[in-house]
C-alpha cells in the first residue's frame, strides 16, 4: 500500500533531496492533505521540529483533526508522543530519540520506529553523520517494542531512481510482526506492488508531487483480479460505513475517481460511467481502501440523493438509524416543511434547549424506559447539531478522535455554581 508523505518547512509543504536541497514546495499542507487522504493514512513530518528549528505543531494538530495520519519529527519524548496520540494521530513516529525504556511507555500498536539508512548503516543528525549501527540490528532490536518501522534509504531519497527492493525484503524479514514502510528512491507503481507483495508499504513524496506517479495509479498496484475483463468488485459504502451497493472499477475508472474526487466507476456493460452524472445522485469521493486479499475495493463517498436506481438509499431499501436521521433532519432544516415540529425546534432555541434539558432529566429519573429516553435525548441532540450546522460525520469523527487518546481526563462529579 501506499502511505503519501508530507513533509513541513516554515508552514508549507516541501519536498527535499538527500534530507538537504529543497526541490520544490508544493504549498498548504491541508489542501495537500486534503488530495491525499483518500488513500488512508498519511505521514506527516515536521521537518522544522525535526532539525530543532522551530515547529509546525499549530498546523500538524490542524491535520491530526482532519484525517488519519502518522506524526513524525521532533517526536523525543514520552510526553511529546502521547500529544500527538492525544491530538488524534493514527500513529507516532519516533526516530533517534527510539530506545527501550521510552518506547516501553507508548502503546507499541500506535509506534512507528524511523530508522533512515545509508548503505545499510543508520544516520543521524539530520542524516549527517554515521552512527556505527547496523541497519537489521536495530530493527531487531526494536520489533517487540512497536507497532511498525519506517526505514528511508537515504542514498536514494528524492532521487526517484527506484528503491533498493533486496535491502527491503531483509528488513521485512528481520522485522517479524512489525509492519514495515520503505522510504526512498520510490517512482513507480510496480515498485509500490513488488513491496505490498512481499510485505511492506510504499512511504511516497517526490513522484507524487512531481506527477511521475498518479496516487489513483500507486492505490491501485497491488490489485489483482482473476476475472476475465480484469475489473475489480468496488463495495460503495456512505461515511457511517453503511453498504450502498456494489459497482466495478478498472484501473482507469479508479485513476479518475481518486483524480476527481468523484464516484467513477466501469460497468461490466456500458463501460465508463460517473455516478449522478445524468440522475444528479451524485457522489463525492473521501476514501479508497484495499481489502486483505488485494482483489476489491471499498469506496467511502457523500452520497447525493438515494444510491439505487429505484431511487432508494441503498441497493437493499432505505437504510435506518441514526445516519438517516441525521439525513432527514438536516433535509427538514433546507426544505423548511409547514407544520414540521422539527422546524419549530430549530426556529426557537430556547424551546429546543429546554426540551434537550427536559429529556437529560428524563433519562436519569429513577426507573426510566432507557432506550425510549435515550432515543428522545438523541432526536434533540441532532436537532441541535443540525441547528449548528454540524453533521453527524463530524460528530462520529470527534468520538473516533477521542477513542485514539492515550491519556484519560479523570471522571468526576462536576459541581455546578
């Protein structure tokens, strides 16, 4: 798989040759985390908090808040990890400060060792200086102690002239359980398959933002399909995660959809078709993920109107819970129907916050029906939230966010003034 690289100089995302010479900036590290995070995860470097000049953290908590990525630079202590896994971050990424008694303290699953190599020695110092340390060593000795490794051969990084593919399937072995990311020299999809296939991931910069290689091409390179016109089974699912129904997608289809963001697909009949292009049921883009044996894809999109061609949400009926509510109440504040108790509410606040009051108090009374009480407490939550302009998505994105903390506000009775 292909994990894209961001990496973070005086605010603007940058791209360096040999860790020294810039060699171009390609500008607003969220706008570039916005045309990366459809692949998953992304690493994030702060090059600045890395090289002991300065940082970048008001713009990385920024990131850590918008999608999944893997923090790396300046990461030295325990304290400064569990920030960043606190902030939100998929992962830590941990470099020279790495050893036993501060990665004992970490959450081993949430780890990633960086070990940047020259010609199988380990370099420090902004990869200045040799640190006498062998490269399979080191990996040996960290491999219980986390979650994964990020080797960077660093004689290749920048340089686009492909990786060292040998060094990489001996650092997969000596690696074990932990998952191995390969860094440096990467430029081509087949490198980025030849990795998966032996397995490791692709850590990618350069030939991403030089166009060498299209992110649609590198998600794509480990597929493989055993049927006949080559496709692949794409399983459509909305941001909650719910099965909208299944389409097919060829290498080209999945190209322009990770280019344009949109539901781009291949019918087995008609070939190339865009979702909503003629209905308006229209769909945006937000994640492509691979599933295990490499042979189907999951598209997570923002589905306009209903999924099926029978107008219904989903290739199975109408979907349920709380996403449709979410839906409906959020169509209720644009539509504005006459009568609605739901436009009632959202017109007069005072109403809705004393009803919210009402149905907190409700669900604590001794001997309350809980699900009916919780399910009322809810209703005026979203009503809330959608008065807000606040979408369920983001609220379920607060909880995952709050699921990944490491450390734990104590919980106590709050006393009221």
């Amino acid at each position: 798989m292909i994990v894209p690289s961001i990496d973070i100089v005086a605010g603007s995302t940058v791209q360096l040759v040999g860790g020294e010479e810039q060699a171009l900036d390609a500008g607003d590290p969220v706008a570039v985390l916005d045309r990366f995070s459809v692949a998953g995860e992304v690493a994030v470097v702060d090059i600045d908090a890395a090289r002991g000049e300065g940082d970048n953290s008001a713009i990385v908590e920024d990131l850590c808040s918008r999608a999944p990525i893997r923090v790396g630079g300046g990461v030295r202590t325990v304290d400064s990890a569990l920030h960043w896994l606190d902030a939100g971050a998929a992962k830590v990424v941990i470099g020279t400060a790495a050893d036993e008694r501060l990665l004992s303290e970490l959450p081993a699953d949430r780890v990633v060792v960086a070990l940047d190599a020259r010609h199988g020695e380990v370099v420090t110092h902004g990869w200045r200086q040799g640190s006498g340390r062998g490269l399979l060593d080191s990996i040996t000795r960290f491999r219980e102690l986390c979650g994964g490794f990020l080797v960077t051969f660093v004689e290749r990084e920048g340089k686009l002239g492909g990786t060292d593919m040998e060094m990489a399937r001996r650092v997969v072995d000596a690696a074990g359980t932990s998952r191995v990311t390969i860094a440096g020299g990467i430029a081509t999809a087949d490198e980025i398959a030849e990795l998966d296939q032996m397995g490791a991931d692709a850590q990618v910069g350069m030939s991403l933002y030089t166009g060498g290689l299209s992110l649609g091409d590198a998600l794509a390179a480990p597929l493989q399909s055993d049927r006949p016109d080559a496709l692949w089974s794409t399983v459509v699912v909305d941001e909650h995660g719910v099965a909208l129904g299944l389409a097919w997608s060829s290498p080209e289809s999945l190209r322009e959809a990770v280019d344009t963001r949109r539901g781009v697909y291949q019918s087995r009949s008609r070939g190339r078709w865009v979702k909503g292009e003629t209905s308006g049921a229209t769909q945006e883009l937000v994640r492509v993920d691979l599933d295990c044996d490499r042979d189907a894809l999951r598209f997570t999109v923002r589905q306009r109107d209903g999924f099926c061609h029978t107008g219904t949400r989903t290739c199975w009926g109408e979907d349920r819970g709380l996403a449709r509510l979410d839906r409906r109440l959020h169509g209720m504040a644009a539509e504005r129907p006459e009568g609605s108790n739901t436009v009632r509410l959202l017109d007069d606040m005072a109403l809705l916050d004393s009803k919210l009051a009402e149905e907190t108090g409700e669900l604590i009374s001794p001997g309350a029906d809980i699900a009916s009480e919780a399910a009322d407490l809810l209703y005026f939550a979203l009503v809330k939230s959608v008065a807000a302009g606040v979408a369920l998505e983001e609220i379920e994105s607060i909880l995952d966010s709050r699921e990944r903390r490491v450390r734990r506000r104590p919980m106590e009775i709050k006393e009221v003034e």
